[in-house]
C-alpha cells in the first residue's frame, strides 16, 4: 500500500537578510539565521513528502531553508539510525525516524504579481514534492477579463456588482503522480483579515487607519471590503476545484485560508453540505404546498452535492481521535484554526470509488505565541501559524 504525508507550512515572511518586505520590517543577519534554521528544524519534523508553503518573498531563501534541513535531517540520521551492521536496522521504528532529503525534490514558487519595491513587498506561496510533478504547474492570480459578481437588492432592483479581476496572493496548482495515481494538490492563501481602506487621492494614508481618530464604521467597511474579497477569491478556487472534480481527479487544498474551517470563505471553497433528505423540501418550481422533489431526485441531488464537497482532514482528525480542537493561530486572544487540508471524497473510506484515506492528522503548534502578548514580535523569527500534515494511505489498484 502506498503511503504518502502531505502539509501546510505558513512560514511566516520568509525573505532574505537586510532586505525590507513591509514598511521597516527586515531582517539583521542573526536574525534571519536564526528563523532559517528554525524552520528548518520544522522541516525535519514534518518530513513531509509534499509542502504547501505560503508568505514566500524569495525562492532562494526557500531552497536555501530546504537546503538547511536537508543537512539538518542528514546529522539527524547519522545519529539516530542504527549503521548496516545492526540486525534490526529494519524495524519499522527506524524507518520513521529516517528523514528523507529533498534534494531530487521538485519545487513550484509562484511569485506575487502584486510584488513591489523595498517596504512594499507582497508574498507568494510555493508547493515542494518529493514524488514530482506529472505536469506544469499553473498560477492562478490574474484573471484575465474582470469576473462581475452581481447582487440585487430586496426590492428586486439591481444591486451593483462586486468585481475580482486579479487575487490578492496566487493560487498554485499542481499534478502530484502517487503510486498508481495523480493528484491534483492546490495551495493557496486568501485575503488576510486585516481591513481594506482607500487612500484618497493627494493624502498620505487611509483615515481609517489613524487608530488616535478611531473610525469604527470606517473600520467595518474595511473589515468587510476584506470579507468580500476573501470570499471572491474563495469562489474562483472553488471554480478551479470543480474543473478537477469533473474530470475525475482527486484533489487535495492546502493553504492558509484566513477563516477557520466553518467560516463562509471556507465552506465556499468545500462545498454545501447536503440537506439531509430533499423529499422533505419544497421543489424549486412549486405549485402547491405538497409540490416537493420525489425520493428519486433526493438521491440524485444528495450524489450531486456529494460528487464536488471536499473534507477536513481537521475535522476528520477531530471525528476519529476524539480531540475537541486544532488550533494553528492566535491572535488577540482569540485562537482559531486557518490553515487547512481538504480533500475529495477520493479519500474518504465511506464512498466505494474511494482510492485511499487519511491515516493520521498531525499538528505542530506547540510555538504558537497571540499577537497581543508582549513577547509577540520575537515571534517574527518563528512563524505565527501552527504546521498541520495529513497521513494518507493509498489502496492498492485492482488487478
């Protein structure tokens, strides 16, 4: 049976020593050596086979961090595996503790097409595999023609229209080959939480964010132009997620979605879950009060919503050890989980096409440190996001 690890790995700012990605925000020299060789130590734990990374400014500080735990993992080795010569140097224990180096990896970085100059950077993500890739990568970012999102009002009258023609931060697809299979991973990081405020012309910078003229409903219209966006860019993943799904491909999605796992933006992106019988519900084109679908329909509408829905990998985690939380942020006192991995009904043992499952949920967030506590801005060298892996064992193919 096949057996692959894949994770989500917000590394919060990475970019390379003495170099200004937001206003007055950079690294000395010690400091980035610093967080380099702690996210490294986070590589060699998670040992993943695939890595979604998000809040990447640099390749090369990338391949250099990957590099930093290839040399880590390998003294690792030299010290915890038992030598040729030792009969039980091939007990299954040892072969979780052997780290597997990266150095015939594939990586995929898609940069940010916003991406300035000094002060004014703006992170991509990247996806790293072991196992390869089947096919080019794809960025999903500028959309092209503008996408109009219309709305009505109560009255019936038109509302205007919400448009999106470029995302905030790209989305990278990718085509993983895994035993006898090939699956479509995508890694993406939404609109973040913070609010969207315009600047008007000639002034220096947006009223609203002059917190000593504290504007509160100033804030909420940003709060919500960041929803609004949020939930937009959610939408043109969904749609990419569905162009998959139709053609039968499993799919897996990473990323740092800056919601937890019952916010709108996620549910957006996995799909509606399906009312639990459509015979009780009034048709859509009813006549009458008794005009409801027929238990025929019920099934095809249920096998519809369930064909495209994606799953928690937390969720499932949750469900099957009994644990009541995840946590992967914390922030101004509230701690929430953000980060996620959905997958397709591909690997949920329940459906019968199903070609594998999860075996195991792993979540490395015993450093996480809330915003609001005085020691937050040490935690700049770490990262602000907790590490979270899916175990997946795929079946073996029907002879």
């Amino acid at each position: 049976m096949t057996e692959f690890t894949i994770a989500s790995f917000n590394v919060k700012n990475l970019i390379g020593a003495d170099k200004e990605y937001y206003k007055f925000q950079s690294y000395t020299p010690e400091e980035y050596a610093w967080k380099e060789d702690w996210l490294a130590d986070q590589l060699v734990t998670l040992n993943a086979d695939i890595i979604g990374f998000q809040e990447i400014f640099e390749e090369n500080a990338l391949r250099s961090t990957i590099a930093r735990a290839d040399r880590n993992g390998a003294e690792n080795n030299a010290e915890a595996l038992p030598g040729p010569d030792k009969r039980y140097r091939k007990r299954a224990i040892f072969q979780h503790l052997s780290y597997g180096a990266y150095t015939d990896a594939a990586l995929a970085f898609a940069p940010n097409i916003h991406d300035g100059e000094a002060g004014n950077r703006r992170p991509g993500v990247a996806i790293l595999s072991r196992l390869g890739f089947a096919e080019e990568p794809e960025i999903i970012q500028d959309l092209g023609a503008p996408f109009k999102i219309p709305f009505q009002t109560f009255g019936g009258d038109e509302g205007g229209f919400f448009t999106i023609q470029k995302l905030s931060r790209p989305i990278l697809k990718v085509r993983v080959p895994v035993g006898d299979e090939v699956v479509t991973v995508f890694n993406c990081h939404l609109k973040s939480k913070l609010g969207e405020f315009i600047r008007p012309d000639g002034a220096e910078f947006a009223h609203e964010s002059d917190l000593t003229n504290y504007d509160p409903v100033g804030r909420a219209l940003g709060a919500a132009r960041a929803a609004m966006r949020r939930m937009a860019e959610a939408w043109v993943l969904r749609g990419a997620i569905i162009g998959e799904l139709r053609r039968g491909r499993p799919v897996i999605v990473l990323g740092d979605l800056n919601d937890s796992e019952n916010a709108v933006s996620s549910e957006i992106i996995s799909g509606e879950v399906p009312f639990k019988n459509y015979a009780w519900m009034l048709r859509h084109d009813a006549e009458h009060r008794a005009d409801r679908y027929s238990d025929a329909e019920s099934a095809q509408i249920t096998e519809d919503i369930e064909s495209v829905r994606l799953h928690s990998a937390e969720r499932l985690f949750v469900k099957k050890s009994l644990r009541d939380m995840v946590y992967t942020s914390a922030f101004g006192g509230i701690y929430e989980s953000i980060d996620q991995i959905l997958m397709s009904r591909h690997f949920i043992p329940d459906w019968t096409g199903h070609i594998g499952e999860m075996s195991y949920f792993s979540v490395l967030n015993d450093h996480l440190t809330d915003g609001s506590h005085p020691e937050a801005p040490y935690n700049k060298l770490a990262s602000d996001h907790g590490q979270i892996m899916a175990t997946i064992q795929l079946r073996r193919a029907p002879k």
